[in-house]
C-alpha cells in the first residue's frame, strides 16, 4: 500500500514513515496540506495519514481541497494531540478516523491496515 503523511513534525512523519515501510508499505511525507495536496497531484496513493494542525494549511484544509476536487481521493486518517476535534466531527468531513496522539505503533498499524484492506478490496 502506498501512504501519504502529512506532518509538520519531521521527527514524527519519519518514524511512521519507517514504522510502515518496515510492514512492506511505500511512504512519501509532506510537511503541510499544500504539500500534500501537491503530491496527490503528482502520485497516486491508497491512504493518507495527515495530521490536523499545521502551518499554511492544516489538515482540516487539506481534506476540504481534496474533496472539492472531481477526482476522487484515497481515505483519509487523522492524526492529532489535540482534543478539540471529535470523530463525528472528521468522520462529517470526510475523513475515517481520527488517531490520538501520541498514536502507539500498533493502533497505527491497525488502523492503517483496516482502512487500507477495506478500501483496497473494491
């Protein structure tokens, strides 16, 4: 499966990243919504992983730019320390789930399979 993260932080965005390559994933990071929405421009991907607050343009923004687009986009996970923004309230604009950071590798993994396999299956 091929992931996209979103995160502004790099330390972060790198041990996910290394976490899924090492479960046989493929990885490309951004470190905004701009950024994200420029590599799903470019590549395809099964699964974004983005996280909600970023400069520019957080992750809220980023999944409304993607759906205002006719293409259609992969599924969307959020990732946040904040407790301000509920499920119901992600799940309303689009995404799947929201992950509570600090998000432990095996809930991440989970989440990442259970979405992916869901979605990947048709």
């Amino acid at each position: 499966m091929k992931v996209l993260i979103v995160d502004d932080e790099p330390d972060l965005a790198e041990a996910i990243s290394l976490l899924l390559e090492m479960k046989g994933h493929e990885t490309v990071r951004a470190d905004s919504g701009l950024s994200g929405l420029e590599a799903v421009e470019e590549d395809r991907f099964d699964l974004i992983l983005s996280d909600i607050r970023m400069p520019k343009c957080d992750g809220i923004q980023f999944l409304e730019k993607l759906r205002e687009s006719p293409s259609p986009h992969p599924p969307f996970l959020f990732m946040t320390g904040f407790s301000e923004v509920t499920k119901d309230e992600v799940v309303a604009k689009g995404a799947k789930d929201i992950l509570r950071k600090p998000v432990p590798f095996a809930e991440l993994l989970e989440a990442v399979e259970k979405y992916g396999e869901k979605d990947n299956k048709g």
